[in-house]
C-alpha cells in the first residue's frame, strides 16, 4: 500500500490518498480528505480497479488522454488547479511501482 499526504494550501484542507497494487499496473484507490470535493471524487472512484497506464500515458494510435482519474477530478473540484490532482496521480504512479517515492514541493519565492 502507497500513502500520500497532500495539503492542498489555502484552502487549508488535508487530503490522505492511499493506492493498493492489484497487479498488472492495476490498483485500488483510497481518499480521504477534509475538502468535501475530494470525498465525493472518492465516492466515485473507491472499489474501482484503475489502469494506471491509462491514467498516466496518452493512447499510441489516438493521442489522447483517457484518465478516469482526471476526468472525475475535473468535473467534480471546483479549482483546476489544486495539487491534490497531481497528487492522486503521483499515488497512483508509485503504487504500481512505475516510479519510486520522493516528496515533490510547490514553494512560493516572495
């Protein structure tokens, strides 16, 4: 099991993401979160087998983008731009073992 936890900033909401690998870069997601959005995106998403190559790599013959995970995202949280997205994804990425764990910041330079 994979564990992030992301806080999004401003908002000032903590969301905890956990993803199991079920094998063959398949894997189970888990969010917990204080923001309301993000518990309707894993009221969706829960209990759902997810490909992650899918979700992370456009298709060869068409060139586009079919993730599950960015298409309930986008319709479901207001602001495009909170990190828990790429977080859910990066999750996602090291739970099936195509990356290795390493904390990444956003910083704000004044």
């Amino acid at each position: 099991m994979t564990e992030m936890k992301i806080f999004a900033g401003i908002c000032g909401f903590t969301t905890v993401v956990k993803a199991e690998d079920q094998g063959g870069y398949q894997a189970m997601i888990h969010i917990e979160s204080e923001c309301p959005n993000w518990r309707k995106v894993n009221g969706v998403l829960e209990g759902q087998k997810i490909n992650v190559m899918t979700e992370l790599f456009k298709d060869k013959k068409t060139g586009t983008l079919n993730s599950q995970v960015l298409d309930v995202s986008l319709k479901t949280i207001p602001h495009v731009s909170c990190p828990v997205i790429s977080g859910v994804l990066k999750t996602l990425e090291v739970g099936v073992g195509l990356a290795l764990p390493k904390d990444a910041t956003l910083t704000f330079k004044e």
